[in-house]
C-alpha cells in the first residue's frame, strides 16, 4: 500500500502544470489512507505463558526471538497509530477546504453542487499552494519512513524465520 501511494506521487506531482490531469486522479491526492495494520504476538505470548522460558537451548537465537517480538511488536504499534493519527489529520486538512466539495459514498442521494470545472480548479489550486504542496510532502515522508521500517522487519523476519529452521532441522538431525 506504501510502496503504490508512494509510486502515484512520484507519477502525477512531479509537474507544476496539472490543467490536464485528470479530476479522478486530482482526487487520489486527496485519498490518503492508513494501512489497516494489525500486530499479534499471540503465539509468541502464549509460549511465555505457558512457562516455556527457553524457547530453544541456543540461547543467542531465544534472546533474539524475545528481542524480535518486544522491539518489533511495541515499535509497529506506535508506527502504525502514527500513522493513523496522521493521515486522519490530513484527511482532516483536505476536507476542510471550504473551495473544494467532495464525494462521499453514501446511501443518501446528496447531490454534489460544485460543477467540475470549478472543483477541477479548486483542487488544483490546492495541490499547487504551499500548504497542499506541505501535506502531500508529509504524507510523502510519513509513508517513507513506514515502508522502509516495514522492510527492515520483514527482512529481520526472513533471518530469523531462516535461523529458526535451521536450528529445528540441526535439532531433528541429532535424533
């Protein structure tokens, strides 16, 4: 999801000319969500609870699996509520501009009174103002940062899922 929104901005913002963009993509600048991320350790937490205290007899590697689920867990919580809070806040940014009316996906039939012409400026002028440019650049850094934490943990995973294997087919061998 970071990697696809990150791609779009590149695409479309890289220009100063946007009087041939089209509306739809105009309003996916608009369209920032959060990733619906949910972080469980609940296997992990079970095994503690059950008073498995060594997870293995190679120490190094428990110590890093404690390490991996208590960094891991607490830092992906606070990152992705971060995220969260921020680009409600910048929906918040977006909504709140009294020259552009949106569409909302509603049961109820609100018709939509701003013509596209007029909606088409209003969101360019917008996007090309210093604090549409500031936004769209926050949201830019936010999920930066997200992606590349997000990588660093799947990285670290791969390892230690590759560490754990190895050290479960050493351990069947020695049978």
């Amino acid at each position: 999801m970071y990697q696809g929104r990150l791609k779009f901005f590149e695409r479309h913002l890289q220009k100063t000319d946007f009087s041939n963009t089209h509306p739809d993509t105009l309003f996916k600048i608009f369209d920032g969500n959060a990733g619906a991320h949910t972080v469980s350790d609940q296997n992990y937490q079970k095994a503690k609870n059950l008073g498995i205290g060594q997870l293995c007899s190679d120490d190094s590697l428990a110590i890093r699996i404690d390490d991996y689920y208590t960094r891991t867990v607490g830092t992906s919580k606070l990152l992705f509520d971060y995220d969260f809070d921020m680009t409600e806040k910048q929906n918040d940014f977006w909504t709140g501009q009294e020259n552009l009316e949106f569409h909302y996906h509603t049961s109820l039939a609100i018709l939509f009174m701003q013509d596209s012409a007029e909606w088409k400026a209003a969101a360019i002028e917008l996007i090309t103002s210093p604090l549409g440019r500031n936004n769209i650049k926050s949201e830019c850094l936010i999920k930066e940062m997200l992606l590349r934490y997000n990588l660093g943990v799947r990285q670290s995973a791969q390892l230690l899922k590759d560490d754990i294997e190895a050290y479960l087919n050493d351990s069947n061998s020695d049978r």
